[in-house]
C-alpha cells in the first residue's frame, strides 16, 4: 500500500460526503465541491494527518521558491495530475508494506522482526501502558475496544504515534514535540469567502502552514531536498539507535535535514502484516480484508536532541522563560482560557485565523 498513491485518508466535501482519498487528491473539484476537512473519528488522527500533508506539501512542492510561487499556488492550485507529479518521485519513501524494503515509519531490522508482538491498540497514543494494565487500573482510558485496524486507519495511528509519542518508559523516545504538547497551525478567516457558512477548501488551510523555500532558509539554511533520502525519511536507513549499551548516538540538527521534523522517527516499530485478519476496522467501520492486530517495537529509537534545546518543532509553542525552552503541555485552565478564547498568557503564544499569509 502506497501512500501518496492509494487512497486512505477519509475527507469530507463541501456539500457533506465522506470519501476516501489519496493526497494527490486534494485539490480535486476544488471550485465545485471541494474537500473541507478530514473525516476521521479521533481528533488525534485529524491533528497529525493535517500535519502529514503539510509536510508533505512542505517536503514535496518543486514550484514554491519564492512569495509569488506561493501566492500563486494559494490562488490557483495545482489540480489533480500536477499534484500527483509532484508526489510520484517521493513514492519510494512511502510504503506502508512491502517486501525487502523501507516501510513508512518503521525498523524493518531483525531485532525489531524478532521482536514480541502487542496488541494493535497499543498504537493509539492514549492507550494504557504496560505497568497499568498489569496492575489492573486503566480505570479511565480502558483496554480493549480497538482490536483490529484496516491498513489506512494503522497507518494513520502509526503517524499519529511517532508525531506525537509520549513518554513511555525506559527508552521509548518522546517525539519531536516533546511528549506531546500542544501543535498550533493557521487556519483561513471564512469572512474572506464573504459567506461565513461557507468552509474554506482544506488545499487552503493547508498552504496557509507552508513556506516558500526562500522564506523556509531564511530560518533553516539548507537546500531544498529533491528525491528521498535518509536525512529527510529516517526509515531508508538504518535507525540511528540511542541505545548506549551497542554504540548508540544522539541526534541533531547537523545529521538530518530540517523537514526531518515532519518525518521523524522515535519509536522503533513494525507493523504485522504476516497475520492479519478480516473484518470490520474498530476506528472506522470500514471492512477490510487485511486488518491488523498486532505490532512488534523495541525502545532506544532516534534521540534527537530537543531536551536540550537543540531541535525545534516550529508548529509547537515554547515556554521562552525556560532555558533552554521547554514545548508547553497545557495542564492548567489558564493554558486553555488562553487558547479558547485568544488570550495571551505569559510565556504562551497562540494563533487563531489569518486575513493573509502567515510571516
């Protein structure tokens, strides 16, 4: 399964419908029923997979050097076969499953395929640990009830997973984000559309969170990246394991390229799909005949050095007190009052709608 290719991600359109899509779908009757949003059933998955296509976008666009490419592209985007073009050299990074080769987001090594198998729900950041259920107390978040996923909806946690894993337990890496916190993305003001019932296309709201390359290097020296490689996908190469006991390193901003930060890889992890079952996917009602059950995983995954202030996600908000900045976890009401309702509270920055392009 390829995934720029096939279609997996669930969206709705402008008059209502759900459909399945591929992303270089997205544009597709963008002036008469345009997709408006995704469609999944978790806000987790909505969250991480708009950050796959921004990154996407990001990693992928060949005509967005400057302003005017970008504000080109935001009036008059690409339609369905340019943006598949775009896609079609990358497709190599991008395989869920497959035979001899790098999988999307995974360790295919063999300690990782001699790995013990866990259940498949272990894959949904809200899951209860290990230690928990052991003991017996997943009094709010309970086990069970997500048993089986179609390769759309695993792939989707899978992301969603090594986006925004949190801390769990000895060398089981946290994310990029930094176990996760908060991600704070621009959205379009629907009063520019003159009809506030009138959703914005979902192309615009994500071209709002990509930079022209000109704008991109101004805070990221680098070149644009033109095919797949490892310091943009971890997984074409072998995983630079922290594992001190066997020679493990850290990683930072000089060993990957800086849209690394959209594809990092802290988990070691690797889909089953030797015994997979058919049947109805428990995220989205959807049969299929290749569900999955099961994962295998190891700790000591990629370490990037985001403890000490090396590597920052730009999407996520930091406390600028701290030192180095630490990325803000909202525990608190006054954390939420501020988001809700566009306050800004010391040390936190929040973002709301735009009327133009982001800065």
């Amino acid at each position: 399964m390829n995934l720029l290719l096939e279609p997996w991600i669930p969206v709705t359109r402008a008059d209502g419908t759900v459909e399945w899509i591929a992303p270089w779908q997205l544009t597709d009757e963008l002036s008469g029923n345009p997709i408006t949003a995704l469609a999944y059933s978790r806000a987790d998955l909505t969250g991480s997979i708009v950050q796959f296509l921004i990154g996407l976008l990001q990693t992928t666009a060949p005509n967005c050097e400057d302003q005017v490419d970008w504000d080109d592209l935001y009036q008059t985007p690409p339609d369905s076969s340019a943006l598949r073009g775009w896609l079609e050299p990358w497709t190599s990074a991008f395989e869920l499953n497959g035979t001899g080769g790098p999988r999307f987001m995974q360790d295919t090594a063999p300690e990782v395929q001699e790995a013990a198998l866990q259940n498949i729900s272990s894959l949904l950041i809200d899951a209860p640990g290990g230690n928990t259920l052991r003991h017996n107390i997943d009094h709010f978040v309970k086990r069970g009830g997500v048993n089986r996923l179609s390769p759309p909806l695993a792939a989707a946690a899978l992301y969603t997973l090594q986006t925004n894993a949190p801390s769990g337990g000895q060398g089981h890496r946290t994310s990029l984000r930094g176990g996760g916190p908060l991600t704070t993305l621009v959205v379009r003001d629907p009063r520019q559309a003159g009809n506030t019932r009138s959703p914005s296309p979902l192309w615009h709201n994500l071209w709002l969170n990509v930079l022209d390359w000109e704008r991109f290097t101004r805070h990221y020296p680098c070149p644009r990246p033109t095919a797949p490689s490892a310091d943009v996908f971890p997984w074409l190469a072998a995983t630079r394991t922290s594992n001190p006991k066997a020679g493990g390193v850290n990683t930072t901003p000089v060993d990957v390229h800086p849209v690394q930060a959209y594809w990092a890889m802290p988990r070691r992890l690797l889909l089953d799909f030797d015994n997979t079952e058919p049947g109805e996917c428990d995220l989205s009602d959807v049969e299929d005949a290749q569900c999955l059950t099961r994962y295998r995983a190891v700790n000591f995954g990629v370490n990037d050095m985001k403890a000490r202030g090396n590597i920052h996600y730009r999407r996520v908000p930091h406390r600028r007190e701290d030192e180095p900045p630490s990325s803000l976890k909202p525990k608190q009401f006054r954390d939420y009052a501020g988001l809700l309702y566009g306050e800004r509270q010391p040390g936190i920055h929040c973002f709301r709608t735009c009327n133009s392009r982001p800065g």
